[in-house]
C-alpha cells in the first residue's frame, strides 16, 4: 500500500495546480488555507510567495477588467505577502499607483476635474508686424 502524503504537501500541491490553472481566487483560499494550518512547513515561504503572485495577477485582471477598487486592495495584499523580488515589487508597485490614481479620478466630483484640468490662463504677447 503506497503511502499517503501529508496533508500539507497535498495542500500545496493542490493551490500550486489552480495557480497554474489561472484560479486564482481558489488558489489564494488555499494557500491561506496551507499557511494557517501548517506555518513551519517546509515549503511554507514558497506558498506566500506564490501567495502574492496570485493576488498580483487577480489585481491585473481587476485593472483590465476596470474594477479598481478591488484592484488596489489586490495590490495591497500582494505587497504585504512579498517584498523580497525588486522586479516583482516593482511592477506591483507601478500597478498598484495606476489602481490609486484611477480610483483617485473617479470619486473626484466632475466640476473639480473640469476645473483642474482647463488650460490656465497666460497674457499673450502682441505679435510684432515688420
């Protein structure tokens, strides 16, 4: 009779397979699932790592998708998980600013943009005719 895995490595295994699959709402569950129940497992930091790449990639979906709010909150939780990768901090980070800046836009009322964004007002000089 073979012998079983642990429980955590079958966890892990099974978040790894939907992160793979592009789920990543049901790979984030289980990766908080794996790293709740088993902290000192030996793949424990690869699971947060890849932790933070899920909820990256679920802030970009939510940047194509327009949904900027929830976005930046994905941003947030992925910048929380992991700030070991430059690169990946980084992109996260620009990502994370185009979300704020847009979310910014958007609850800014109407009448203050119109305002802010018309072209101020310069004395010209007169033309010199020869």
């Amino acid at each position: 009779m073979a012998k079983r895995p642990p429980r955590s490595r079958s966890l892990y295994q099974i978040a790894h397979n939907e992160f793979a699959q592009s789920k990543f709402d049901t790979a984030i569950s289980t990766y908080k699932q794996l790293i709740d129940k088993y902290p000192n497992y030996e793949l424990a930091s690869f699971a947060v790592r890849e932790l933070a790449a899920a909820y990256r990639n679920v802030g970009n979906e939510m940047l194509r998708q327009g949904r900027f709010p929830q976005a930046q909150d994905a941003f947030e939780s992925s910048l929380a998980l992991d700030t070991t990768d430059t690169n990946t901090v980084t992109h996260t980070e620009i990502s994370l600013a185009e979300a704020s800046w847009v979310c910014t836009i958007s609850t800014t009322p109407k009448r203050l943009l119109t305002r802010s964004l018309l072209p101020m007002r310069t004395t010209s000089t007169p033309k010199r005719t020869i």
